[in-house]
C-alpha cells in the first residue's frame, strides 16, 4: 500500500500526508523548484520532476509522468495542489485510485481563485472537499468536506489560510480510509464503512 503525491508549488498537503504517516512512494512535480520538493526530500522521500513544458502535447506529457508514477506501482495517486488539467485517459488509467483536495465546498467554486470568489459572492460557508478524480474537472465522487465560517471582514489570505488549515485534517484522513478498504462508492457518491456521517467535518473558530 502506496500513495504517490503530485504537486506543483509549496506542498503543505503533501507535508500533511507526510506528517500523518501516510506511506509515500515518491512526490513528482510538474514544476522544477516546486517548494514542496524540498519538503519530501527533508523527509526522506523520493523526489522526481516531470515539466509539462518539455512535451509538445498534453498526451505526451502524461504518458510520461504515468511512467514515472506506475513505476512505484502505488495504491493511490493524490494530486495535492497539482496544477494540471488531465486527459480523460489519465483518468482512466487511474480510475477509482486518483483523489485531489480542492479548496471550496464542491460543487460551488471549482476551478481557481476559490477564495477570492467566495468572498464576492457573500457566502457564509466555504470549505474544501476531498474527490476522486474524473474527467470533468473538480467534479467526482465527494469524499470527505470541511467547512468553515466566513467572517465579516475576512481577507482572501485569511479565509485561505482557515481553509488551508482543514485541507491538512481531512487530506490525510481521506487517504487514510482509502488505504483501509474504508471507502466504496454506490452511484456516483462515496461512502465510509460504518459511519457516513464522518463524511463531513466542520471547524469552529
Ligand atoms: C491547496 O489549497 C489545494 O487545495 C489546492 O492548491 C493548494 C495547494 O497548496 N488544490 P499546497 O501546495 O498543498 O500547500
């Protein structure tokens, strides 16, 4: 039982999984100089970079990093602030065992700038949800979602930095479940052995 991460910049994800014992293979990056690099290597983990810039096309670029990751023949492919739009055969090959943490309350707010446009919209709830990557972006099977306040005067940086703090919670413990045989999916939607209601996670500040 292995988890591979993708990531493409500081890598506080990552460094949760790390924190929590996950059993990391190898940390591979898009990005040469990605700061989370540094992180895994202090801690002893394989590091690899695969820039998407050295491939004529976006196929060409995926086939080679899903080379580099079946390599370490892992159980689970966590993308943690990997910055990549992946083709439907991507998506295929890891069906099932490629999760990713984006930072809104899927369905609301997919894509980039979360923060910033959950603020212009005046909602009183964002969050971060846990999914399973599909073809269609920021759109699978919802494992595991916190939620937190949005105060009145927050800044982006503020309320980034609330989320962020309930990404390093439940990233690892969605991994964690997965690596335990914890989860399944019936018609679309995830469900934890057990207790359902572990699905969500809400923080209080
Ligand atoms: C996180 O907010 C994650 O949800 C998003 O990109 C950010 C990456 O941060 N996909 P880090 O590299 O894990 O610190």
């Amino acid at each position: 039982m292995s988890v591979v991460v993708l990531i493409s910049g500081r890598g506080s994800n990552m460094e949760a999984l790390l924190r929590a014992k996950i059993p990391v293979a190898a940390v591979i990056s898009n990005v040469a100089g990605a700061g989370g690099l540094a992180i895994a290597s202090r801690h002893g983990i394989p590091t690899l970079v695969v820039k998407h810039g050295d491939f004529a096309t976006r196929e060409a670029f995926e086939d080679a990093l899903v080379h580099e990751i079946d390599r370490f023949a892992p159980s689970l492919v966590a993308h943690a602030g990997f910055m990549r739009i992946t083709t439907a055969r991507y998506v295929d090959h890891y069906a099932g065992r490629a999760m990713n943490i984006h930072p809104s309350l899927l369905p609301s707010f997919t894509g980039l700038h979360t923060h910033e446009r959950a603020l212009a919209a005046g909602v009183k709830v964002h969050g971060c949800t846990v999914h399973f990557v599909t073809a269609e972006l920021d759109a699978g099977p919802i494992f595991l979602q916190a939620a937190v306040p949005v105060l009145a005067h927050d800044t982006v940086d503020a309320l980034a930095a609330r989320v962020l703090r309930q990404e390093h919670v439940v990233y690892p413990r969605a991994v964690r479940w997965f690596l335990d045989g914890k989860l399944s999916i019936q018609n679309g939607r995830v469900h934890v052995k057990g207790n359902d209601a572990q699905l969500a996670y809400s923080d209080t500040p």
